[in-house]
C-alpha cells in the first residue's frame, strides 16, 4: 500500500497518469500469446510455397479417381439392372400364364412388359434400349430338336428379342428347350480431362430360362 500511494504521488507530481492495476495472470497470459503468435508467423515465413504446388497437383488427381469410381459405379449399377430386367423377361416366356391352356407361352407384348416394368423401377430410360446385333436377323439361337416347333424370334416395340423355342445345352443330352431375351442399353461416361469423357459403351444383357415340361 506504502509503494502504491508513492507511485500515485510521484505520477499526480509529474504528471504521469497513473498505471492501472491488471488481475494476476492477465499480462502473462499476454505475453504468451503474443510469443505463440509471433512463433507462428515465422512458420508461416519460412513456407516456401512447397505445400500449396503439391496439393495444386494432388487434389484433381483425388477428384478425378472418385469421379472415375462414381461412374464405373453408375455403369455395374445400370449393367445390374438391364441383367435383371432380362432373367425376369426369360422367366415371363418361359412360363406359361395358364396350365390348362396346352403349351401356349406369353406374347412377346407381355415379355416386354415386364423388361419395360425392372427398368422403369430402376429409373433407366426404355426408349434408349437397342436391339441386340441388328445386324443378324436372330441373336444366334438354335432351334430345338423336332418335335418341338422351331425357333421364333421376335422384335417387340422397345427393340427387345424375345425367342421362345430355343435350344438352350446344344452341347449336352438330354436336350432342354426354352426361352431367351437380349437386348443392349448404352451408357455414356462424363470425366472431363480424360479420354473417357462423353465416351459412349454399349451393355449387353442376354438371359435364358428353360421351359416347364
């Protein structure tokens, strides 16, 4: 207190405003900080730049390798899909929709509709759907051996075959007839800087199902 009132009486005298009283701790903390800060800026002076020209190298390397995964993803995906939408059009030729109709099969129309139906669940576009080998006149199917009818192919509207007939183990006996369907579904990839950008594959889905006796 003694020294207190001599620093308030020796400024008051020479005109020097008095120092105010800091909480314990206060300006040490101060000065700590201010010692982490000026460590800091030194940090930040002595980068050369090296960190920033290496992600400015690495970062469209990641970007491009996960956009790479997201459409190779998208195109196992829609493959998965067409691929479905074939087994279960297999299926719908195969069986027969009345057991005491004889061997009458399902029209092409329906075996289209149910491709059209694993699409559309799917959200894939029908009207992008391409016929199988347009250039063979039938996906190369044999005829089942005779009494059986021959083998019938045919086109529906959504560019889909539908072969009922079909001889499906040409290569062991007992032979085992039944019905296939093919059709083929583009995919186009987008990763720009790449030579795969705006790159269109063709998917092929081909599927069988044997006939019930």
């Amino acid at each position: 207190m003694i020294c207190r009132a001599i620093f308030d009486l020796s400024s008051r005298a020479t005109g020097v405003p008095s120092r105010p009283h800091l909480p314990d701790g206060v300006g040490e903390r101060g000065i700590r900080s201010f010692l982490n800060i000026n460590r800091i800026a030194r940090k930040l002076e002595s980068t050369d730049g090296a960190e920033i020209a290496e992600a400015a190298l690495v970062l469209p390397l990641v970007f491009m390798l996960l956009l790479g995964i997201i459409w190779f993803g998208r195109a196992f995906n829609i493959y998965s899909t067409i691929t479905q939408a074939a087994q279960q059009g297999a299926i719908t030729a195969a069986r027969s929709s009345c057991v005491t109709c004889g061997d009458n099969l399902p029209n092409p129309v329906t075996v289209d509709g149910a491709v059209v139906a694993v699409l559309q669940a799917s959200g894939l576009e029908t009207g992008q759907i391409k016929q199988w080998e347009a250039n063979n006149p039938t996906p190369g199917v044999l005829s089942c051996p005779a009494p059986a009818p021959p083998a019938l192919c045919t086109v529906t509207t959504h560019h889909i075959w539908v072969c009922s007939s079909v001889l499906l183990n040409s290569s062991t006996q007992p032979a085992q007839c039944g019905a296939m369907v093919s059709f083929q579904f583009p995919f186009q990839f987008y990763l720009p800087f790449t030579s795969l950008n705006m790159q269109k594959i063709i998917l092929s889905a081909q599927a069988q199902s044997r006939m019930e006796n």
